[in-house]
C-alpha cells in the first residue's frame, strides 16, 4: 500500500466518517435518552449555541482529531519526539520505506481537506 493511500484511509476513516457520526448525534440523538453525563453536558452546551457556535464546535472537534491522529502517526512512523526505541519499518508493497513520511502525508491531506 501506498503511503498516500493509507493516510487517505486514516482520514476517511478516523476523522471524516467520526466526524459525521458525531454531527448526526448532536443533531438528532433524543435528548431524553442520553444517560452519560459527558453527553449530558456536551448536547445541553450543543443545545445552548447558536448555529455560527455550532459549526465551530464540529470544526474543533475535526481539528482535535486530526491534531492526535497526526501525533499518533509521527511516533509510529519516527518524525515526532518519543522516548520509545522502536524497530518498527514502515514501508509500500515494494518494500521502499516511507519512514518519517507518514504522518506529513496525513497532515497534508488534512489541510487538502480543508480547501
């Protein structure tokens, strides 16, 4: 696999698909059946706001996501600051290595993204 087309479908995956389920829930989940205290808070606050205040919260949410998946993919792939000694390779399906390049391909799909 290619390194763009992994970080195609982490994105898709992770971020856009997430994105939209979250979306949904605020929108339409019954506020009467809501039991979890965090979601208690989060729809009330959702509720409160006005749609300007609504987008941005969705917006934020996206940018958290793709902040930590983005974090999460320099550690794996050797680019970040980590205290972990690894032996983990990353490489396509011809062997050449994409190392140290996985988590820039994500952050520039993130901002393509954007546009």
């Amino acid at each position: 696999m290619k390194p763009e087309h992994l970080a195609d479908e982490i994105l898709a995956r992770t971020v856009s698909e997430n994105i939209t389920f979250y979306k949904s829930m605020l929108k339409n989940i019954p506020r009467n059946e809501v039991t979890d205290p965090y979601w208690i808070e989060l729809l009330s606050f959702y509720d409160k706001s006005n749609p300007s205040e609504r987008e941005l919260i969705v917006k934020l949410m996206k940018q958290v996501s793709q902040d930590s998946i983005a974090s999460l993919l320099s550690i794996i792939d050797g680019s970040g600051y980590s205290e972990l000694e690894s032996e983990l390779k990353l490489s396509d399906n011809s062997g050449k290595s994409f190392q140290g390049e996985l988590s820039d391909i994500f952050v520039k799909k993130c901002e393509e993204d954007r546009i």
